[in-house]
C-alpha cells in the first residue's frame, strides 16, 4: 500500500499566471532530482505549465521553482487557445516529448479537450509545439474529446492510455462529460493509431476515469487512475474523485483491482475530501506516486511512498 509523506509545493499568487491551483503533477527522472511539471491558473482561471524540482531520495525538499510559464496560449481558434494542463513526459534520444491537454471553449458544452505535443531540446527547461493542432483529437470513431495522457516508448512502440469522452450528460441542469480510458499505438510519438480500444472502462454508478499512470514490472502493467462519480463529484465526498488500480500483461486488456489501489483520502488535511492525477515514478528503488488532493489541485500536489506488505 501507499504510505503517504504530505503536501509537497502549492502555488502562491506571487504572479497573475499562478493564482491558483498545482494540479497534475507530471514527474519527470532526472540525475539527482526530479523535476515536476504542473498546472497553475491565471486571473481568469486559465491554466498553463510551470514546474518545479525536488530533491529524488527526498521528494518533499524542494530545489528550486521555475518562475515563469512555459507555453503561450494557443493561436484564436486552435485547440488549446483556453488552457493548458501537462499530462505525459518521455525522453527520446536527446530530446523531451511533453504530451499535454489543450483546452478550449464551446457555446453547446462547457468545453473541449485535445491532446497536443510540445518538444524539448534543452533536457525539458523549454518546449515548442510540433504544431497549432493537436495529435489526439475527435474523428469518426471518438465524436467527443480527448483529455490525460499517459505514454510510454516500449517494445519498439509509443504506448498511450488517455481520456476520451464518450458522450455529454445534463444532471440537475448542469452539462457534465463522461469518459473512459481508451488506448493507442504510434511509430513515432507524432502520429497515432486511434483504434477506439477501451483499455479502462467505466462502473456503472461512475461518470468518469482520468490521468492513467503506468508503469511495467517483470512483463506486468500496472495503471492506478482516477475515478469519479457522474455527478455532484466537485462537492460531495461521497462523489468525488478517488485512484483506482488495474493489471494487465499485454497493456491493451486491463482488468480493474481497484481494492489494490493503496491509496484513499485522509481523515483531515490538504486531500481529505478528493484525491485523484496519480503520477508513478521509479525513483531511488522506490515507487513514488505524485498526486492532487482537495479541490482538484487547489490545494497543491503531494507524494506517497509504495510500501509492500
């Protein structure tokens, strides 16, 4: 199970690109520290990525803060002219894939997502686009949105696990999206193979599964994720997001052990009410799991330690 360490960093106003919120928090290995991206919100609620580094044997120790945002938004009109949230981290040779969420406006529905593709060559300090569009987005077989990502470069492959929207709801009058987690295949990292493979599906009282993290151990996959009910899940305890766990041995069939999670809200604290954008790492021979609690990320981002029975 998962031994929880606390509350890591939270942003603090300082300047008008992060008066809110850390929220999902993106880890990526370095030499000595790890570097964790996140999402911070603007005056107007907009969010976009920053990142800051810890210490690897310590993660709570906190090495420095970037002081700036990395993206400007999107152009008027493209995918993520609304926000950006990071999602998945890969190095490639020499340079960093950063996979994120662009967000956008709708007049029907609150909002759209897509996934886009930001490239690094400075070891991950600043990225630029590979272009205005995304390269996850709605087709013929996925009509809604795309959201989190996770990918991995394995067995000569990039491996996917995101979001994906299957259809919009009205509870109480209010319009809320339900989705699960899908899977697909690139050569490249660039261009991808959207199949409509479910790899994570929905229960049937639950509204949505977001921010799959895997990981690989002697040929088995392991995903934890967060899980929410369909509606009423900002407020209520009882609907709010939780982690959940599966297993898999190919990465594409997914069985779901949710009771294997570890993890669960406290009884008091910064993620007593929610908890939810689990992001695993191997670091120092042991499993870390970055994730938000309270608030979807307004009360920062902490770390647990995996701890076996």
């Amino acid at each position: 199970m998962w031994n929880k360490k606390g509350l890591i960093y939270n942003v603090n106003g300082e300047y008008e690109w992060n008066k809110s919120h850390a929220q999902v928090p993106v880890a990526d290995l370095l030499l000595d520290r790890i570097r964790i991206y996140y999402a911070t919100r603007n005056t107007l609620g907009k969010s976009n990525v920053s990142f800051i580094e810890v210490d690897k044997d310590e993660p709570n120790k906190i090495i420095s803060e970037n002081k700036k945002p990395l993206f400007n938004f999107g152009k008027l009109g493209t995918f993520d002219d609304s926000g950006i949230m990071p999602s998945s981290i890969v190095t490639v040779g020499d340079k960093k894939y950063l996979y994120y969420v662009g967000w956008t406006t709708r007049q029907s529905v609150p909002y759209q997502n897509a996934i886009g593709l930001a490239i690094s060559d400075d070891g991950g300090l600043s990225f630029n686009r590979i272009s205005d569009g995304p390269v996850i987005t709605v087709n013929h077989i996925e009509p809604y949105f795309s959201g989190t990502s996770y990918v991995i470069f394995d067995e000569g492959i990039f491996k996917m696990w995101y979001l994906s929207c299957i259809k919009w709801e009205v509870y109480d009058g209010k319009s809320e999206p339900i989705y699960n987690i899908k899977y697909a295949e690139s050569l490249d990292g660039i261009n991808w193979n959207q199949t409509g493979k479910v790899a994570i599906e929905l229960n049937d009282d639950e509204g949505g599964l977001v921010s799959a993290s895997v990981i690989k151990e002697n040929g088995l996959y392991k995903m934890w994720f967060g899980k929410r009910k369909q509606s009423d899940y900002r407020i209520n305890i009882n609907n709010t997001y939780r982690i959940g766990y599966a297993e898999s041995t190919d990465g594409i069939n997914w069985k779901r052990k949710d009771n294997l999670a570890g993890i669960d809200i406290s009884k008091n604290g910064w993620d007593s009410e929610m908890i939810s954008y689990p992001n695993v790492i191997q670091a120092s021979n042991n499993l870390v799991m970055f994730y938000n609690g309270n608030g979807f990320g307004k009360s920062g981002f902490g770390y647990a330690l995996w701890n076996e029975i």
